[in-house]
C-alpha cells in the first residue's frame, strides 16, 4: 500500500492511535496545495507564534470549542423510512452533489464495517484530494470516537436513529427527511448541506477582562493543532501602529510591499487554511475590519476586554472566557509555588484561589511571590498579600514566558480607557461588597431629600457628604447609570445581573480598584453615605424588596465605622427585615446611646429608638426585657407627649402587644380595651390605627379562649377595613387572616377554607407570589388543608412555600424555619418519620444558631422533635430532650408561662406513650391545675388538659375516674366549642373508649356511632380522625362478638387508610392489625396469618425491631402461629420478644394523638389464644443478635409451611 503522502498529494501527515480500529493505526492528513508548500517556507519565518507557557493549566471547554469550531462540519441526516434515505443517497447526493463535491461512501454500521471500507479505499488510492465522507446507515456509538480524527473533511452521518444528531457541529448541520416526503423538500436538504459545505472564514473573538488567560489559551490551541493550518501569524492589535507594523513585515516576506490594504488582499487571495490572531485588540479607536481578509477562507481569533468587538465574530463563535476552574486554579498555584501537591498545600492554597476569585494572573503572580520570598508560604501568603498588597499588586514575574504586565498594570490599562464619572463610580464600588451592586441604590441616592445627619451626629463627616454631592452631579441625567454600566461591561470590568438590575465586580479588580483612590477613609465613608442615602423606609413592596437586596451591602459594612446616626437606623432596619435581629439589636443600641448622650432620656427621638429597640426585642423572644422597655417608653411618652400623642398611643399598644405575647392575657386585654377607646376619640373608629388595636384585641380574645368575642370583633374589624381602605388593601387581608385563624379555632375549617383561599389569591394578585406575606398566606391554608386531613395538599403546598423562602430570604431566616417547622409537623402525621426527624434536626440546630438556646422557638423546635423521636421508638433520647425543653421553659419563662404548660403537656404524652403512667398522671395533674389557674376553666388549652388525664387515668385501670374527668371534658367542650368541633369529638371518642374498657358495650357503641358520623360529616370519610373513628368501632363490636360486622367495618378502614396515608403509615398498620385480629377471632387463621406476617414487616422496616409496635404484632403474630400448632414458630417469636424486653423495658402499646392533645385508641381486639408458652431465662445480647440475624430466613420458612396438628 503507498503512504499517504502518495495517495494524497500536497498534505502534511500525522498518525492518531485510535482502539476502534482493528487496523491499530488511521492516518488523518490536512489537504494543501503546491502553492502552499511553496509559500510556507518564507512566510513561515514572519509574526511567528509564541509557545504557550509551560504553567499553563485547564481551559478544556474553550480549546475543544475552538477545535470545533475550525474542524470541517459534521452534519447528520435521519429518518424512520430507510427507503427514503436511500432515495436521497442515489438520486441527489451520488448524482447531483457528486459532481461539484466528490462523496466518498462508507458503511457505518458497525467500527468493523467502517475500518475495512476506509481500508479498501487507501488501498485503491480512492480517495480525491478534496471530497465529502458519507458514513451511511451509522451506528452513533460506532462513529463518535472516530469523527475528532477526520477534523480536515467534512462529513455527513446518516442514519435510521435520531440519536445520530448528537454527532453534528452545529445545529445548523442537523438534517431530517420525513417518512413520506417530496422532492421538492430532497431538494431543499441537498441545498442546505450544499450551503454548509460552501467554504466560509471563521472568525472567532475570546473576550475577558486582563490576565484572565486569553492569549494563553489561543497558544494552547495553537500548540495543540498547529498541523491544522497552512500558516499561523500572530498580530499584536493593541493599537493601529503596532498592526501596521506587523502587516509591513508580512508584505515584506510575502514580495508584495508594505501597504496594508495589498497585505490584506493577498492573504484574501490566498485560498489555504491559514489562521491569523488579533491579540490584545483592547484599543476602541482600532477597526480590524480593515485589517482581517476578506474572503471565504481562512481563519481568524481576536481576544480582548471589549465586549464590543463580539460584532464581528463568525454565528457561534464569539467566546466569552471565564475564571479557571477551581481545581485548575489550585494545580496552576502549586505550579508556579513550587509547591508539594500535598493534601494540605491544595486545602491551603484553595483558600487563597477563592480569595481571588479564580483570577489566572491572581494566582500565577501569588506563586510566583511564594517561590521567591522566603518568608512567604501557601499557608500565610494571604496575609503577606494584605500586608504588601500594593507590592504585590505591582509584582512582575520572571520567567521566561510569563505575562509581561502586573496585576495592576493589566487592571490600569483598562480603567484608564473609562471616563471620569465611570472611574468615580467604580472607586465608589470598591468600598461596598463586590457583589449584587444594585443601580437602584444609586438612583436611589440620587433623588434623596433628607438629611444625611442629625442633631446626634457631633462630628458629621462634612467632606464625604460634599463627595457624594459632587458624585451624584456627575449623573444628572438617569441614562448617565446606563452608560457607565455599558461602559464597565464593555471592557470587562465588571458584569451586570439582568434580572436583579445589579452590577458585580471580579474580587481582584475589587481590589485594583482601591489601589487607585488617595484617601481610602475618605471614599469608604462616601459609599456608607451613599447606602444610607438609598435605604427606604416605606411599606410598599418595592421598598421590602429592595431592603432585601441591600442585605449584602449592608452585611459587608464595619459596624465600628458608620459615620451617622442615620446609617446606623438603615442598618438596624436592614437587618431587622431580614431576620438578623441580633446585628439589629447591637446597631440599635448604638443609636439609643448616642441619643441618650446628645439629646437625653425624654427626648422623642430617643422615645422612637426606645420603641423600635422593643420591637427588635419582641422578634427575638426576649419578652421581659421587652416589657420593662417598652412601660418605660409608654410613661416617658404619656409625661413629654401627653395621653392623646399618636406616638403614646402606638407605645400602648405595642405593650399591649408585648403583654400578649408574655401570655398575660388580662394584661393585654385591659390596656388594650383601653388604648382602643382612645384611639377612637383621638383619631376615630375607622382610623387605621383604630382597627389595627381592634384587631390585636381579637387576638387576645382568642388567646383567651373567648371564640365568640374574637370572632365578632374580627368581623366587625374586616369589614371596616374593606369600607375604609377596600378588599385589596395589605391591612385587610392581614385582618382576614386572622379572622380565618379564630375559625380554625372554632373547629370552621370550611369557613376558614374559603377566608384563606381568598387571602391567598388577593396577595398574589396585590403583592406578588414571592411577597412574604403571600407566602404567610400559603402557609396559613396549607395549615388548613393540614387540619382537614388533606395531607398530601398540605405538604405539597408548604413544600411550595419552604422553597420560595429559601430562594427569597435564605436557608437560615426565620421565617424559612417556621415554614420547615410546620412541614416537619406534616411528615410527623403522615408517618414519614426519617423525614420529620431530619428536617425537625435541621430546624433545631439552625434556630440555635440564629435566635439562640433559649427562644421560644427554639424550645418549640425541641419539644417537637423530641415528639418525633418518642414516635419512632426513641424512647430514651426523647424523654431526655422533652425533659431538657421543659426545663429551659421553666428557667427562661417561669413554670406559670402557657409556653412552659405546653412543653409540659408534651412531657406528659411522651410519658403516656412509654407507660409511665404515675409520672404522666403526676405531670398530667400539674398541667391542668395551672392552666385552670392561668386561663380559666373553660378555656380549650384547659380542656385539652382534661380530657388528656382522663386518657391517663384510663390507661391506668381507674376507669370510674377516667368516666367522671372525661364526662366533664364533653359537657365543657360542647358548651363551648360546639358539638361538631373536632376536639369535642375526641372527647366523645375517649368516653366511648372507656364505656367499652367498663363493659358498656351498649354506651360505648352509641357513643362510637355518633362519633363516626360526625366525623363524616364535618371533616369528610376520608379524614385521618374518621378512619381512627372507624378503627375505634371495631373493638366494641368484638366485644358484642359481631365479628362480621368488625371484619366488614376494619376492611372498609384499612382501605381507606392506604389511599389516603400509604400502605406503610402507622395508621395503616393499626387498621391492618385489627383486621389481623379479626380474622383470628373469626378462625380464618390463614388470612390473619398472611395480614400478620405483612404488618410485623412493615414495623420492622418503618419503626425498627425494637419499636413497641413491632413487639405487639410479634405478639398477636405468635397468638396466630400458636393456634394453627406452629408452635416452634410461635415459640421462635416470643423468645425474641422476651430478648428485647429485658434490654427495653416499659414499652406500651402505641397510642393515637389528635391534635396536641391524646386519644385513646385501644389495643387491637384482644384475641381468643391458648396461653402460648415461653422460654425462660432468655437474657443476652448474644442471644438477641442471633435471633434478628436468624429471623428472616425463619419467617421465609413459617410462609411456605403448612400448618402442624397439635399434639
């Protein structure tokens, strides 16, 4: 066979190693002409290009774009009818596109098929000097590694299978024919692949900001491909002089003079494929239209900081070059250090490339310090930097290809090219965080009309307030932002957020910027101005927003620097919004001093700072401190304003408030009665003011248990709102909700419904979807759906609103925590108990960190999540947690605080549940007896309270008790939450469980019924209190021994269960196990067996093999085996269950809780057993290994086994 040089004439050759072919071998050869070698000696010679440095590193998405991008175009053509392809090849392709372009044929259909083709055609020296490679019938997996090796011809890939279109370079290059198609549509594809293999000039623009690694990335492809062009010329464009200058020394090698308009034609005339680089073509004033040939060939790169110069790149060919990679910039930092690629040099030097933001000249430059100053290491160059930054900064490498500019230079040749009001714009960014820089801020400023100080500020920073002044005149006119941002864009200096209208600058320009301003103290104070100037203090949603957006620029300032007063209230506002009540408390009291020091204690604007220090208080449950503040604000206000100032008047109500909040309900309702009286004398019934007092003594009222009041005042409060400021107003829609709140309350979950739906929809529509209170408002009818049972609405709507509070206040802002906090809630109900756990950890340790140990909701958080372990059978970590909560209650709110009697009554429950019965009722008894003392008998925390210790009573045998309690619990709740409320019904529910427990079988069975069809009625068949309902009227029915009216009734439950909570829930599981049990006491042991068997697998996979509720279906499981004479089975079960209760004592059996308060729901029916007998002295952890280990291929065994005649 000839080489390749004979077969091909003209071209250069190499050889590519590629596995696909059997042949080991494929020679890829670039096509030329005579001329070409001819010329290529003496212009070789001229404009060479340098070789790239020997640190270069990464940059592999941008090289393989530009090897596509002047590889020969891959296109593809498929259809579904292999006829019509075949049409295609024969009648267009072979005998229309043949002869202009040859086509060379080959079967692709497999690796092995296309290496003997392309084999055959060398071997018949086949192959024209330029031609058309069309692999037919491809395989996609049998060609893709093959095509990168035939860059130099172009090819088409056709195909039956559309993933063929994967292969084309562009999507310009993907071809399909219809199943039934024209001639005339053939025609057009054949124009179409005629058009892409017309020849065309690439040009191709690499755009960043300086040092960024453009030219060095252009030298890596060059260096890579260099056989792929017939001439590489390299041009400096920083300016028209040095291009002259370089098109005279190519005139000069090629013969034809130095005009650069005859250079220009004769590499136009030049048909090869030759590349020409523009480099640094940074210089506006630079027109490479008169510089690149114009023709159809060749092939040209531009790189630059002007995002202009993208106007003349090739369609898809404009590049925009980013920072390295963060493991390339760590690799590139070591390389130039000099550094060991330890473990620990790459966690230290990762410190530093993100310090600089990934920055190639950054970093080259920081290692290259490192390697030549002793003292300096990976581990503490960032110090040095900080230290000598300016020296740094104007360090130069040494090495033989390294960048010829400093970082600083690189940066100074760029922020010289920008005017002066831009270059003041930047120095004023320089001083503010990087990132997210809002424009609004600045337009903003610019319209201010306050004052930038006040009678508190001795020392007014006088110049920086003449700076900022004389900055802003800079920009009379608004479109002057636009053209400074346009101007920064340009020449990569920074970048601009589209959406968020907000500018960010690279970290290292950042920091170029500061280098170039003369008094850094007096710039920083002119930027604090600047922010403070922008800060709003409206309620529209604008300003919300915008307050949000500042956030960032507001963390990044020093607290110890703020030049006013008034920056300090922007801030403590800033923060206040945004959760961060802390850093606004600390900037607040700052404020309070100042004004205390200046204008002293009774002035009114240290009154006002006073009162908003109240408010920070009340957000981060330090209610007492709260509390003497703000009294101390109402007398000061009463004595220096008088009783009728609107600002006495706010500060009552706001202690109100505060009273509210502490629980002292009295308190609250008094001062509140009467701050609402004056308001309506001094500003009138239906002042705003007016119904905002009015609607806190609503909620007082409903705190207090009185439902009714709180609802006659809610209504009557709504609709003055909607009178006086109409059904969109922000104010009534706050008061709907609320109103909505006192229905749920009231057990009117429709009423409540239809408020919340319509509070929904009108928030979206007034304020936005991504408005907090909208979300307050999903979250509030995800809340209703939640009591009505609705669980998977609830949860996929309160999933909705925990992502958009995460995308709009973060992961760690409180009212992100409260929207996780009631999604916990609804795992916990749905029985996904690994996910409440995880999220309930997740809350917990997060409002640690942001509101502290001891906030209310922080101890909410413990309390609750010690209820979720209780659930799973974490008995011990959860009795210690409910302890720790109720402990932290008592030391932080005192053992009288309805918080303190909530942790309590959660104890209670968790003591209920593992048995310990005596420490529940004691416990059960304290909480009652307080919560009696606190808010009255009648109130429904204090029934709650009573119909719970009438449960533990019940659990305790003292059933006479436990009638007596729970009688009076349903008489109360009738009286007064009605007879359809839900938790009247659970008061219902547990007498009918005590008339059965005292054989009243005829009482309890009465009392079920009606329990069951009110269930119905007023919360629906399928409500997770229904089907408990249906479960708790089995056990009568057994007891009556209707056994096939508890089959039919448990049926109906389990299936009722599965569609509404899923087959592993452990309500599912409790119907399935009473249905177990009834079809033992039936005798169909069988059935009961196979249900048994399915339940015990269940706990053991959802709750753990230690969980009380697996213990009892092993139980009930044995009693099944023992009755069909399994007896080694049954014998194999209770052996178990004896190992794991002498390492878990005091276990019950699980019971159902509705709401926060219990329901009693009994054990499965008891089943008619012979005494199973058991092992004796069963007691090692040896013993209880092997019997879990052991179990599994037991139970396989017991499934298949028939049932054994007893002896």
């Amino acid at each position: 066979m000839g080489s390749f040089h004979q077969i091909l004439p003209h071209a250069s050759n190499f050889q590519i190693n590629n596995p696909i072919f059997t042949t080991g071998v494929t020679n890829v050869t670039y096509i030329g002409s005579h001329h070409a070698q001819d010329h290529a000696i003496s212009l070789s010679n001229v404009l060479k290009c340098p070789a790239p440095s020997q640190y270069f590193v990464g940059r592999e998405d941008t090289l393989n774009k530009l090897s596509r991008i002047f590889s020969e175009p891959t296109m593809t053509l498929w259809s579904t009818n292999t006829e019509v392809i075949q049409d295609f090849v024969t009648n267009h392709l072979k005998s229309r596109l043949n002869f202009k372009y040859p086509c060379v044929f080959l079967d692709a259909s497999s690796a092995q098929a296309l290496n003997e083709k392309l084999t055959n055609k060398i071997r018949e020296q086949a192959l024209p000097n330029k031609f058309l490679l069309v692999l037919e019938n491809a395989n996609e997996s049998a060609v893709a590694d093959y095509i990168p090796n035939l860059s130099n011809s172009p090819i088409l890939v056709t195909s039956t299978q559309p993933d063929i279109r994967s292969l084309a370079s562009f999507t310009a290059c993907e071809f399909q024919l219809p199943d039934a198609v024209t001639q005339q549509k053939m025609k057009e594809v054949l124009s179409s692949i005629k058009k892409v293999l017309e020849g065309r000039q690439q040009v191709v623009t690499l755009v960043a900001n300086g040092g960024t690694g453009k030219t060095q990335t252009v030298l890596q492809f060059v260096f890579n491909n260099i056989s792929r062009f017939s001439n590489i010329w390299f041009f400096n464009a920083a300016s028209n002089d040095t291009i002259a200058a370089n098109f005279k020394e190519l005139g000069s090698a090629a013969g034809i003079g130095k005009d650069v308009k005859a250079v220009r034609d004769f590499l136009g005339r030049r048909n090869e494929n030759w590349l020409c680089i523009f480099d640094n073509a940074d210089d506006k004033q630079v027109i490479l239209k008169k510089y690149i040939p114009r023709c159809s060939h060749g092939n040209v790169i531009v790189t630059s900081r002007l995002k202009e110069i993208l106007q003349i790149a090739s369609p898809g060919c404009h590049i925009d070059l980013r920072d390295l990679d963060r493991d390339d910039a760590v690799e590139l930092l070591l390389k130039h250090s000099g550094q060991r690629r330890s473990k620990e040099n790459q966690d230290l030097a990762a410190q530093i490339v993100d310090a600089f933001g990934y920055h190639a000249l950054a970093i080259s430059t920081a290692g290259a310090y490192i390697a030549i100053t002793p003292t300096c290491t990976v581990e503490n160059y960032l110090t040095h930097f900080n230290k000598k930054k300016t020296k740094i900064l104007n360090y130069q490498m040494k090495s033989l290809n390294a960048y010829q500019l400093t970082i600083l230079d690189a940066f100074q040749l760029s922020f010289d090219k920008l005017s002066h009001s831009t270059q003041y714009l930047m120095q004023i960014c320089a001083y503010l965080h990087p990132t997210d820089i809002p424009i609004e801020m600045f337009t903003r400023a610019a319209v201010f009309t306050g004052s930038d100080t006040s009678l508190v500020d001795l020392n007014p920073p006088t110049e920086a307030i003449h700076g900022l002044e004389d900055f802003l005149s800079l920009f009379v006119k608004e479109e002057a932002w636009d053209d400074s941002v346009v101007e920064l864009c340009q020449l990569s200096l920074a970048s601009y957020d589209e959406v968020n209208k907000s500018l960010s600058i690279h970290p290292i320009i950042h920091t170029c910027v500061q280098e170039t301003v003369v008094n850094g103290g007096y710039m920083s104070q002119t930027a604090i101005l600047l922010l403070g100037r922008a800060t709003p203090f409206g309620g529209a949603i604008e300003d919300h927003r915008f307050r949000h957006q500042l956030l960032i620029q507001a963390s990044s300032l020093q607290a110890d620097n703020l030049p006013t007063v008034h920056i300090q209230i922007c801030l403590a506002k800033i923060f206040f919004e945004n959760g961060f009540w802390e850093k606004s408390e600390k900037m607040q009291q700052k404020v309070l001093a100042q004004c205390k020091e200046v204008l002293g204690e009774h002035h009114p604007d240290t009154l006002k700072s006073m009162s908003y220090l109240c408010s920070i208080y009340h957000k981060q449950g330090k209610l007492n401190a709260a509390q003497q503040l703000g009294e101390q604000v109402f007398a000061q206000c009463k004595n220096v304003l008088g009783e009728h100032h609107p600002d006495t008047l706010n500060s009552m109500s706001h202690l109100a408030n505060t009273y509210y909040k502490q629980w002292k309900l009295d308190a609250a309702q008094q001062l509140g009665e009467e701050s609402l009286a004056q308001h309506k004398e001094v500003l009138g019934e239906h002042h705003p003011g007016t119904l905002t007092i009015m609607s806190s003594l609503a909620s007082t009222h409903h705190e207090q248990g009185k439902l009714d009041a709180a609802q006659q005042l809610g209504e009557e409060v709504l609709a003055s709102y909607k009178e006086v400021l109409g059904e969109h107003h922000p104010y009534t829609l706050t008061s709907m909700t609320s109103l909505a709140h006192t229905y749920c309350k009231q057990g009117k979950l429709d009423a409540a419904l239809c408020l919340r739906e319509q509070v929904l929809a009108q928030s979206k529509e007034v304020l936005g979807e991504y408005h907090p209170d909208t979300l307050t408002s999903m979250g509030n009818l995800a809340n209703t759906y939640y009591r009505q049972g609705k669980l998977d609405a609830a949860q996929q709507l309160d999933e909705q609103v925990l992502a958009q509070c995460k995308d709009l206040f973060g992961e760690h802002h409180p009212s992100t925590l409260i929207s996780m906090s009631s999604l916990v809630k609804i795992y916990y109900d749905q029985g996904k108990l690994d996910a409440a756990q995880q999220l309930g950890e997740q809350v917990l340790t997060q409002r640690k960190e942001l509101l502290g140990e001891h906030h209310p909701d922080t101890l909410i958080s413990m309390s609750s999540l010690a209820q979720i372990y209780n659930k799973q059978g974490k008995l011990d970590t959860a009795k210690q947690l409910g302890e720790e909560s109720l402990a932290q209650h008592k030391e932080v709110f005192g053992e009288h605080h309805p918080g303190t009697l909530i942790s309590m009554s959660n104890l209670v429950k968790i003591y209920y549940d593992q048995g310990k019965l005596d420490a529940a009722q004691q416990l059960g008894e304290q909480v009652l007896t307080q919560r009696k003392e606190l808010l009255g008998e009648h109130h429904p925390d204090t029934l709650m309270s009573m119909s719970n210790l009438a449960n533990t009573y019940y659990k305790q045998g003292k059933l006479h008790a436990a009638q007596q309690l729970g009688e009076e619990s349903l008489a109360q709740r009738k009286e007064v939450l009605g007879e359809h409320h839900s938790s009247m019904l659970s008061s219902m529910g547990n007498l009918a469980n005590t008339y059965y427990k005292q054989r009243k079988l005829d009482a309890a069975l009465q009392l079920h019924a009606k329990v069951l069809a009110q269930h119905k009625e007023v919360l629906g068949e399928q409500h997770p209190f229904t089907l408990t309902s249906i479960s708790n009227f089995t056990g009568t029915y057994h007891k009556q021994r209707k056994l096939d009216a508890a089959q039919q009734l448990c049926e109906e439950a389990l299936a009722q269960c599965k569609e509404v909570l899923g087959q592993q829930h452990p309500d599912t599981l409790r119907a399935m196990s009473y249905l177990a049990s009834t079809y033992h006491n039936q005798g169909k042991l069988e059935e009961a067996q196979q249900l048994g068997e399915e339940v015990l697998e269940h706990h053991k996979e959802v709750l753990g093999a230690h969980h009380p509720d697996t213990l009892s279906s092993m139980r009930r499981l044995a009693h099944t085996y023992h009755k069909q004479g399994k007896r080694d089975a049954a014998k194999q079960l209770q052996q178990g269950i004896e190992v794991i209760n002498l390492l878990q004592t005091d276990f019950s059996n699980k019971q159902l809780y509705g709401g926060s308060a219990h329901v009693h729901k009994p054990k499965a029916p008891s089943q008619n057993t012979d005494h199973v007998s058991t092992a004796q002295n069963a007691a090692s952890d040896s013993r209880l290994k092997s019997f879990l280990s052991h179990q599994s291929k037991q139970f396989k065994f017991w499934k298949r086994s028939k049932p054994t005649p007893a002896p």
